[in-house]
C-alpha cells in the first residue's frame, strides 16, 4: 500500500496503461489495414495472373486449339498456388477446367463467381478488378480467393471463318482463376505476431525510458522536497535542497531555499525581540522593585518623621532647661580656685556638650521629620556649594583635604530651599571627609543632565563602604560611627531633603576605592508655574 501510493509509481502506471491502450488501438488499426493491403495486393496479383492467363489463351482460341487450350490449362493448374482454373461461355457450361469432371458441366448463374455480372443485367467489362473476386473456404477449410476474367468478343474473333461470333455480343465468357490465400494468411499470421511483439517491446521501451524520466525528474526532486520538509519540522532551518535545475521543480525548490532563509530570518528576530523583552522585563521588574523599596522606604520615613517629630518636640523643652541650669551653674562657680570646683566645671562642661549633642540630635529628627512648607526659590546651586565649603572649610584644612570642584554649569539657576540644599550638602562634605582616614581628596561636580535637570557629585578618596552596608545607607539611625560621633540621621536627612525637591540620590561606591554620591535635582519644582502666575 505504501508503495503503491507513491506519485512517481502512480504516475509510471498511468503512462503504462496510457501507452497500452494507445499502442493497442493503434496495432488494431495497424492489423486491419495490413490484412486489407495484403488481400488488396493479392487480389491484384491475382487479377493480373487472370488477365495474363485471358492474354495467354488468345492465339489458341482464335486458332480454336482446343487441344492446346486443354493442355495450357492443365497446366496453369498444377502450379503451387493455383486450386483451379476453368473458362465458362456465355451460357454458363464450363469449356474447360483444370479438373476433368467439371469439364461440360453447367455452373448455377445465382453462385458467387455468377452473381457479379448477371446481377442486375451489369456488363462484365463494368466490374473492377476488385469487384471480380470472391474470397471463400474449401471443404478442406483452405481459403481461397477466386476471381474471374472476361474474354471479350474482339473483331478479330467476330470476323473469323472458324466460330464467327455476333459482333454485337461484348463477352464470349469468362476465365475463372482460383488461387489458394494459405501463404498470405501465413504472412498475415508472421505480421500480426511480430507487431504484437514489437509493439510489446515498444511500450516496455517506452515505459522504461519514462521510468527513469520519472525517477530523475520527478521521484528523486520530489524525495529532496520531502525531506526539506521533514528537517523544516524538527527545526533544522539550516537546512538547503540542492535541485539546481531551470524548470518548475528548480524554481519550487529555490522558493523553498528562500521560505527556508526567511523563516530562520524571523526566528532569529522572534529570539532577539524574545531576549530584548525578557531584559526589558528583567529591567522594568528591578525598577518595580528599587520603586517598591523606595516606597517602602518611604513609607517607613515617613512613619520615623511623625515619631522623630514627637520625640524631638517632647525632649526640646527640657533639654534647654538642662542647657540653661547648667550655664547659670558655671557663671555662679566662675573664678573660684578650689579643686572640687574645678571637678564641678569639668562636669558642668561634660552637661553643656552632651546636651548641645542632644539639642543637635533634636534638630536633626525635626528637620528629618518636616515634609511640607519648604520655601522654594531660584538659588543660585554654585553659590550654595560655596558657602556650604566655607561652613566646613576648617575640617578641610585640619586633615590637609585637597578640594577638586569642577563647576560646569552655565546656568546653575534652580528652584530649590537653598537652606536645605545647604544642609544636604554639608552632610555629605562631612562623611566624605570622616571617610578620609588621611590626606586625601573631595571632588565637587555640576552637570547638565538635559535642559530640565541638573545633577551634583560629591567624590571622595576614601575606604568606600561595603556592599553589605550600601544598600541601608540612607536607613534613619544605621551608622557605623562610633556613638559619640552620631545616630545615623546624617544621610537620612539628605535623602529626605532630596526627595522634598522631587529628586533622586544614588551611591556608587567600592571598599578602597572611594566612594560618589550623585543628586538629580529638577529645575524647577511641580507647581511653580501656578506660584509664579499667582506672584
């Protein structure tokens, strides 16, 4: 069955059968025209032996040699293919006949070899050599073809002394010649064998050439497509048919080449655009998350905010009484020499510095703590940056600090709380510097961003700070300081500053290596085309 549904047998059997049939209407054809050409040929062959023996027989029957006659006809008889001859007269009594019993017999003028002239009164000199043959079967099943000539009436014959005949009469009578068809249908027999053979021959001649016709033109581009195919399945887009070939099939499997080419085309632009969305993703999902932790951090500030704020208001009131007791305490013992009064000022200056510590610390949650009501205005930021230097400067000079700034803003107008700015900036000058355990230096960089926003870089050559620690930087009260030196608001403070200007901070930063925190402030802050129109 699997064999048998295959195009190229399909299409070898179709031929086959198609030759078959057409090669053998056409023997048939070929069979029917060669018997009838060679009964033709014979009937001709033996209308002119009649007409020759008619032709032969002339002298002596002007002469009225019937004894020579006789002996012609006797011997025209015996020849190989003759099966009889005899001469009629008018009246139908057979003359002369090559078989001695028929001689002066009287033949029926109804039989075969009669019928062709007295039927309808027709002339024998009207009938055509064709006309006047018969073809029948010997009781010894021979075939025999008879034919029959006229001896004509002529001059000489109705002017003769001898057996004048009437001159009106056309016809004296007939020579009727039978000649045996066993040789002609031998070779009829020889003829259609050999056609049959070769027209069989033929057609498996035929058939083989259009079998390997179809091998080399259809079954084996055909096995080249279908294995094309296969491979396009399992995914093998590599793959290329090598039918390099002009007609239909070259020109179907260049199209398959080139739908081939395309589709691994596509699929590398499907796998790129799969990659690219996937980093895309991978991306908008560590944004969703830095956003989801900003939040969050948010969130929490703003929780520590409302509880620094009621802390830092609870504890202000008495730590300026304790401040205040503590300097009315000192001005009240001043100028006495005693050592347990020396011993009292030493504590009365221990109370003064760690409550100002305090008052700071207090200062730093309430600033922490305020989220509203910062006063905007168009500052210049080269400015802020200048003063801010000259608050710390005497820590700079102390640690023999180099100070690099690279100003590059042509513009440095912005609307911001120069304060604040200010305050965030010395926070920032202040770590860098403590992050400096020796001489060392603090870069100070503005930069366009793009005409809306601007950014500030403050770099240090300092230890860096870890991984582990980078990411809890900007967390309220997470320092690694000593505790006398702070409690962690310092960044937490900055990152709240910045986040009031609708801006962004990040640190990059390597243990050894220093470390940069860069600030993103906008030009202008949301809303102030609405104040500026109200002023």
């Amino acid at each position: 069955m699997r064999f048998t549904r295959r195009l190229s047998i399909r299409l070898f059997v179709l031929l086959f059968m198609s030759m078959a049939v057409v090669f053998g209407i056409f023997l048939v054809f070929t069979l029917h025209f060669q018997k009838k050409y060679l009964l033709e040929s014979a009937t001709a062959s033996s209308a002119r032996t009649s007409d020759l023996v008619v032709s032969a027989l002339r002298h002596s029957m002007l002469e009225n040699n019937r004894r020579e006659i006789f002996h012609t006809i006797m011997t025209i008889g015996r020849e190989k293919e003759v099966r009889g001859v005899k001469i009629i007269n008018k009246l139908g009594t057979i003359m002369f006949s090559s078989s001695r019993k028929e001689i002066g017999s009287t033949v029926n003028m109804s039989a075969e070899a009669c019928i062709l002239c007295h039927k309808d009164n027709l002339p024998i000199s009207e009938v055509t050599d064709f006309g006047r043959t018969r073809i029948f079967t010997s009781p010894n099943n021979e075939p025999i073809l008879g034919i029959i000539s006229p001896i004509r009436n002529a001059p000489e014959c109705s002017n003769a002394d001898c057996h004048a005949h009437d001159p009106a009469t056309t016809v004296l009578g007939i020579l009727d010649l039978k000649m045996s068809l066993e040789k002609t249908n031998y070779y009829l027999s020889q003829t259609r064998v050999r056609s049959i053979v070769y027209e069989i021959a033929s057609i498996f001649l035929i058939a083989l050439l259009f079998g390997v016709f179809i091998f080399y033109m259809v079954e084996k581009p055909i096995k080249e497509l279908t294995k094309g195919t296969v491979e396009i399945s399992k995914g093998n887009l590599d793959y290329r048919i090598d039918i390099r070939r002009h007609d239909e099939v070259g020109q179907l499997a260049q199209s398959f080449n080139r739908m081939t080419r395309q589709l691994k085309e596509a699929k590398e632009e499907i796998t790129e655009l799969n990659r690219s969305l996937e980093r895309r993703v991978e991306q908008k999902t560590r944004q969703l998350r830095q956003a989801e932790a900003h939040m969050r951090e948010i969130d929490k500030l703003a929780s520590l905010g409302k509880l620094a704020a009621s802390v830092a208001h609870e504890l202000n009131n008495p730590l300026a009484g304790i401040l205040t007791y503590s300097k009315l305490l000192e001005r009240k013992l001043a100028g006495k020499e005693n050592i347990a009064d020396k011993e009292i000022f030493r504590v009365l200056n221990v109370i003064e510095d760690e409550t100002s510590r305090c008052g700071q610390i207090v200062k730093d949650l309430l600033l922490f703590a305020r989220r509203e009501g910062d006063a905007f205005v168009e500052a210049s930021l080269h400015e802020v940056i200048e003063k801010s230097l000259k608050i710390v400067w005497h820590k700079i000079e102390l640690q023999e600090i180099q100070v690099i700034k690279n100003l590059n803003l042509e513009n440095d107008r912005l609307q911001c709380d120069p304060a604040q700015v200010r305050q965030a900036l010395i926070a920032l000058l202040i770590n860098a510097i403590e992050a400096i355990p020796g001489q060392g230096a603090i870069t100070i960089e503005t930069e366009l961003v793009d005409e809306n926003t601007i950014a500030l870089r403050v770099s240090d050559t300092g230890v860096g700070i870890p991984e582990e620690v980078r990411n809890h930087i900007f967390e309220p009260f997470f320092s690694t300081k000593e505790e006398s030196k702070g409690v962690g608001l310092g960044l937490s403070v900055v990152f709240g500053i910045v986040q009031r200007h609708h801006g962004t901070i990040t640190v990059s930063s390597e243990p050894g290596e220093g470390s940069t925190i860069e600030i993103v402030l906008p030009r202008r802050q949301p809303g102030s085309e609405e104040v500026d129109r109200r002023a």
